[in-house]
C-alpha cells in the first residue's frame, strides 16, 4: 500500500513539473494544486500501514504460545537439552 502511494505521489509530481515545464508562469498554482493531493495520498499510505501494523499486532497476540503442535514438541525438546 505504501508503494501506491508512492507511485501516486511520483504520478502527481511528475505531471506537476511538466505543467510548469510548459506553463513557467503557472507554477506557483501548480505547485499548490499538486502539495495538497500528494499531502492525501501520503496520509491514506499512512493510515494503511498503521491498519496493517494494528493487524499484525492484533493477529500476533491471539496466537498463543502454548500451541505448538504435540508432535513437533518432543523433537523441540530433544534439540533443545543437545
């Protein structure tokens, strides 16, 4: 998700910038034009990788410590006291 944005911000930059290469005296609106998306779309980045992150978390502390298969235990042990 963070990539997209990226690419999205890279889009935008990019077609500000040949906008200004086309119009000099148009730059100022341009670049005000173009730092509010880029400022949404790195903000929508953002609260994708805290979703993600709040996931992993919330994922991470469901899963117990104590289930480890009972087959696999013994060979855990035995390599363990080697």
């Amino acid at each position: 998700m963070v990539g997209g944005a990226a690419y999205g911000i890279g889009l935008l930059s990019g077609s500000a910038l040949e906008g200004a290469a086309r119009q000099p005296e148009a730059l100022g609106p341009l670049q005000t034009m173009m730092i509010i998306p880029a400022a949404m779309i790195e903000g929508m980045g953002l609260i994708g990788l805290v979703g993600v992150l709040l996931a992993m978390l919330k994922l991470n502390s469901a899963v117990s410590p104590a289930a480890v298969p009972q087959a696999a235990a013994p060979a855990v042990h035995a390599a363990a006291t080697k």
